[in-house]
C-alpha cells in the first residue's frame, strides 16, 4: 500500500481520489497498528530478554534462530518506526476513533490466540506466563494492554517533536491571513478597499 501511494506520487497522481483513498488507509493503519504494535513487541521482548530470556527466547532457540535475525524482528522494527517518524508528518490521529479500535481490536485478537494454544495445547506460547499464577497472567495483560494504547497515544507528540518547524510555519500563514498581511509582507487590495478608492475618485471628479 506505501509502495503503490509513493509510485503514485512519484507520477503526480496521489491527490486523486484512489491516491486519497490510500494515504488515508496508509495513516490509519500506520498509526493504530504498526507504530503501537511495533513499540510494545520491541519493548517488551528485550525487557524480559534482560531479565531472563529464558521467558521469552530460550537459549535453546540460538541453535535455530541465528542473532541477525532476532533482531531483525525485535530490533530493527523499532528503528524502521523512528525513521519513518523522522520522515513523515503524522502530528495527529487522521481517524482517531478507527485507530483506537485497530488498537484494541489487534491485542485482543493476540491474546485470543495465545490463550486458545494453552488451552487446546496445555502449552503457553511464551514462557512467562508459565511462571504466573492466574490473577497475575490477568494484571499482567492488562499491562499488555495499557502499553499498547500508552504507544499509541504518545507517537503524536514525539512526531511534532520532529516536524515542529512545520507547524510553526503553519501557524504563521494562519495568522498572517488572520491578519490579512498575505504575500511576504504585501497586502492585495480587496473588493472593498477598490470600491473605496473608486467612490473617493467619483466624489472627486464629480466635485468639478
């Protein structure tokens, strides 16, 4: 979908209407799941790594798992995030009630999945829950949870940070045109004034 946007505007099509369509798809989609999905895997991976990676990558896994690719799976995402955060302006939600559920809807349907291979498998799919006592595995997702949204909620400012600049300048025009000081500085004459103008020179003239 990026790809194809990008080619788009690459050829000056992207402000027609299936341009449109996927840059509103693209941000969507970015926003509600990528970037708080993203955070949370990468977090959460190398915080439990650092406090016994046995709960989350055994050491048994390095046998079958080489290092390059673990961490292009729980590191390397996290800088693809912030790249593109430095790139692209995305200073607020484009659809925030749709984000919130692509938020929410995405950890449940993890946590349906996880859950369903325990009870079908009597297995967890990752070991830190096996060390849990029930009411600890429910405070623990609901960690999971609050993170994910948290994520979320805080990619907003954290990209202004980035492109405050541009909003600035933004701001600058608004206010210009507010003030009606437009074109660096130079005011256009407006209808009134040129009727102004017209009725002092008639008055004039007419004074002959």
């Amino acid at each position: 979908m990026s790809l194809v946007y990008d080619l788009m505007e690459w050829f000056d099509r992207h402000e027609t209407g299936l341009g449109r369509k996927l840059r509103f798809c693209r941000d969507v989609m970015f926003s509600g799941l990528v970037v708080p999905l993203t955070l949370f895997i990468s977090t959460m991976f190398w915080t439990l790594f650092w406090i016994d990676r046995e709960l989350v990558f055994p050491v048994v896994y390095d046998q079958l798992v080489p290092w390059w690719f673990n961490h292009c799976v729980h590191t390397n995402i996290a800088i693809v995030i912030l790249i593109e955060t430095i790139l692209q302006a995305r200073r607020h939600p484009t659809h925030y009630k749709l984000e919130l559920w692509l938020t929410g809807g995405a950890g449940v349907l993890y946590a349906i999945v996880y859950y369903s291979i325990f009870f079908f498998a009597h297995r967890w799919l990752y070991a830190v829950f096996g060390i849990m006592t029930w009411w600890q595995v429910c405070l623990y997702q609901i960690l999971i949870w609050t993170s994910t949204f948290v994520f979320y909620y805080i990619q907003f400012p954290i990209n202004r940070i980035f492109h405050r600049e541009e909003v600035e300048d933004q701001k600058q025009v608004v206010q210009e045109q507010k003030s009606g000081i437009q074109n660096g500085g130079f005011t256009e004459q407006t209808n009134d004034s040129v009727l102004k103008h017209r009725s002092k020179n008639h008055i004039e003239s007419s004074s002959f």
